[in-house]
C-alpha cells in the first residue's frame, strides 16, 4: 500500500478499515488527530479510538498543520493514518484560514510522502442540500478537498455498514 483515501458516512466503519490497513505495515506507526476535544463527548470520543490501537502507535495532534505532520511523521515511521480530513476542514473554517492554500499544501504533502499513508475523511456530499451557507461551504469544501486528494492517492475506498468498495485502485 502507498496512498489510500478512505471515505464513508458517520459510524460507517471508515475508521475501523483504515487503522486495519495501516496495520498491515511494518514498524511503528503514526496516528495523526485532527479532532479537538471541545466538550465531553468529543473527549470520550477520542479516548475510545485510542484505546482501539496498540503500543505500536504514536500518536501526533495536528489540527491545523496537517501537512508538517505528514512530513515529520514520514521520517520515522512505518506507516502514518490521518483521521480526518472533515474534522481538519472544520478546523481550518473554524479559524477562518484559507483552505484552498492548506489543500495545496497537503495534496504537496501527500505526493512527496514514501510512507504507506491512510487518510480518512467523510463524505457529506451524499445528503440533502444544507439550509444554511456556512453548512453549505463546509459541504462544499470537504468535498473538494476529498475529489483533490482522491486524484493525488493510489488507492479510493468507501465504507458503507463496515463493508469497503473500491473506488480506484492504481496498477502497481
């Protein structure tokens, strides 16, 4: 495996499949956060995952700088998982910076990076038209984001009820 993007809905098993994947290489492994831990939920949230994964993971918060974390973690590690890109684009929106910049600089990231790499994001584009424009601009940038670096990886999958459907699959 060299570059995989996984998507799916909420509670779709994306997660689940991507740290499998992950998991298949050797050596130690990244987990790269991007979710921050606003309320109780969201902590409780993060504790679960992370008590899903074994002692061979580090773990590295990176809720804006997501493509310095790809590259520091690309020196010593096996492979890197990055969980997730919706969760980064909330962030970057959140803290009005400009995302058409950040998606450059981690399509760049993503390209130059020799370590297996899973990047995990939802697909929101599959429900009804949001009522709002800012859930109309998360929507669209997500999606953006998700067609950008689809085009950049090897490797497309989509999870729906835990089970994964290949999307693209580059020859070898």
């Amino acid at each position: 495996m060299s570059s995989l993007l996984v998507l799916g809905g909420a509670r779709s098993g994306k997660s689940r499949y991507a740290q499998h994947r992950a998991e298949q290489s050797a050596g130690p492994l990244a987990f790269i956060a991007t979710a921050q831990a606003f309320d109780a939920e969201m902590a409780a949230r993060i504790a679960r995952h992370q008590e899903d994964r074994d002692d061979r993971w580090h773990t590295i918060e990176a809720p804006f700088d997501l493509p310095c974390a790809i590259r520091q973690a690309s020196k010593t590690h096996g492979a890197i998982l990055v969980d997730c890109l919706t969760l980064w684009v909330s962030n970057l929106m959140l803290a009005e910076r400009d995302i058409g910049d950040a998606a450059d600089a981690l399509a760049t990231a993503v390209a130059a990076c020799a370590m297996p790499l899973v990047l995990v994001a939802n697909e929101v584009g599959l429900g009804i038209v949001p009522d709002n424009a800012l859930a109309r601009r998360f929507r669209d940038e997500a999606g953006r984001l998700n067609q950008r670096l689809a085009a950049e990886v090897a490797e497309v999958t989509f999870v729906a009820a835990g089970l994964p459907l290949t999307l693209k699959r580059s020859a070898a």
